[in-house]
C-alpha cells in the first residue's frame, strides 16, 4: 500500500508535467485557432495565480475539511468500497463525479447565483491547455470537497485520491487544449476539445457540452452540441477583471440589474 502511494506521489507530477509539454508541443504544430499565442493574456495569472498557489492551498484545505468529516463520522474505517480494487475503485469515482460535474455544471449556467461562481472560467478569451484550471476558489472548494470526500470517507485506497487527481489534470488540459484533434465517433463517448470548445464559445448563452470525461451524459440529456464550422471566439460578454485578486472579489461585486 505505502509503495503505491510513495509511487504515485512522484510519478503524478511527473506524468502532469510531461503531458502539459506534449499539449504545448501539440498547440504549437497543430493549432485549432492560429490566432492564439502561447504567452496569451492572463497566462501567468492562470498558472501562477490558478493552476499553482490556489490549487495548493485549496488542496491543503480540502484535506483538512475532509479528515474533520471523518474525524467526526469515522465512516471510512468501514471500508464499503475498499473490497473492490485499485482499478474498479478509481473507475467507479471517475464516472460518478464525472455524472455530478455534468448536473452542477448545467446548473450553473442555469442559475444567476451559481453562474457567478463559475464565470471566471468562462472570461478568459483564449481556449488552451492552461485555461482550464482557472476557476474561483469557492467553486473549486465546494466541487474538489464533493469529489474527494467520498474517496475517504468509503474508504478507498490511499493511491485511489492521487491517480484521480492525475486523471483530472491531464483531461483538464486535454479538452482545453488548442489542438486541432479530429476523433470521429469516438467524441460522441469520451469528451474532447472538439465539443468542449463549443462550451466556452462566446456565442453560446444557455450552455452546450457541459461533461468533462464522458459526452455521454450531453448524448443523453440533450445538451451535446457539435455543429459544422468555428466558434466567432470565446469568454463572456459581460466586463470581468484581470488579475489573480480582481477576479476572486469580482464574485461579491454588485451587479447591475439586466436591462
């Protein structure tokens, strides 16, 4: 057990850095937007301020909230998933978080309220590897605690946490990524740039595309949305600040009312 974790502790990381240069890499030889540069607007905002110092703070707090729950349930020491092996376990959190970002996520760009927690992600102009991990603090503590406390608390493998991380991060960059990928069928099951792009598309208002991993959910529930040509660009129409601080406060910002 504690050489898979002492494995997988090193080999995350490794495996996150190696596919963020073969992105870049990919972006660069086979763009989808010709137009976007690699140092874009907001980029150090997004891997400094983003991608670096929020996620490890928020993965800081995210544990301790976690380990209170269990502190004070003791669920995991029952270990109702813990029966099922490593593979079965992570397959199992992949596709049930994968289920539940698709619902809080249609609910999001249904809600005004909620909307505001999730619009920073949506403000950034350009589409590319790196902009997927910009979202507000409250949003990712409140959707990483929902997908992470389960793991714990039904007593999963301790390595079980560390590769989902791994997954999300690279499919967090793959479907961001501006890389002219063509893959057939096969989108219409496992989720990709060439849907989620229409997702961030600045003509879209209501939300199309809104699972990460699986497209199937959007098959099922009407909202996949693949149609011939470009997206016309991508962010929100309304004003949204720069800057790491800016855009945190702007979510308590008074907003005028629609005209």
């Amino acid at each position: 057990m504690l050489a898979s974790v002492a494995l997988w502790t090193w080999l995350s990381p490794t495996l996150i850095g190696v596919g963020a240069l073969v992105l870049i890499a990919l972006e660069r030889r086979f763009p989808y937007d010709r137009r976007q540069r690699f140092l874009r607007a907001g980029f150090w905002t997004d891997l400094v301020g983003y991608a670096l110092l929020q996620s490890y703070l928020l993965g800081l707090c995210i544990a301790h909230i976690i380990a209170a729950i269990d502190g004070a349930t003791g669920l995991s020491r029952h270990r109702l998933i813990g029966g099922f092996g490593i593979p079965a376990q992570v397959a199992f959190f992949v596709v049930t978080h994968d289920l539940y970002i698709y619902a809080f996520h249609r609910w999001q760009h249904r809600s005004p309220l909620l909307w505001r927690l999730h619009e920073a992600h949506h403000a950034t102009t350009d589409v590319d590897w790196l902009s997927g991990s910009r979202s507000h603090a409250l949003e990712i503590l409140i959707n990483q605690t929902i997908e992470f406390a389960p793991i714990l608390l039904l007593g999963a493998h301790p390595v079980v946490p560390i590769i989902k991380v791994t997954i999300d991060t690279l499919w967090g960059m793959y479907i961001h990524a501006n890389v002219d990928v063509k893959s057939g069928r096969l989108q219409w099951i496992i989720n990709g740039p060439e849907m989620h792009r229409w997702h961030h598309a600045i003509e879209i208002r209501d939300g199309v595309n809104f699972g990460t991993k699986l497209a199937v959910w959007d098959l099922l529930w009407g909202t996949a949305y693949r149609p011939p040509g470009k997206p016309s660009g991508y962010g929100i129409r309304e004003p949204f600040p720069s800057g790491f601080l800016a855009q945190q406060l702007h979510l308590f910002a008074r907003r005028s009312p629609p005209s």
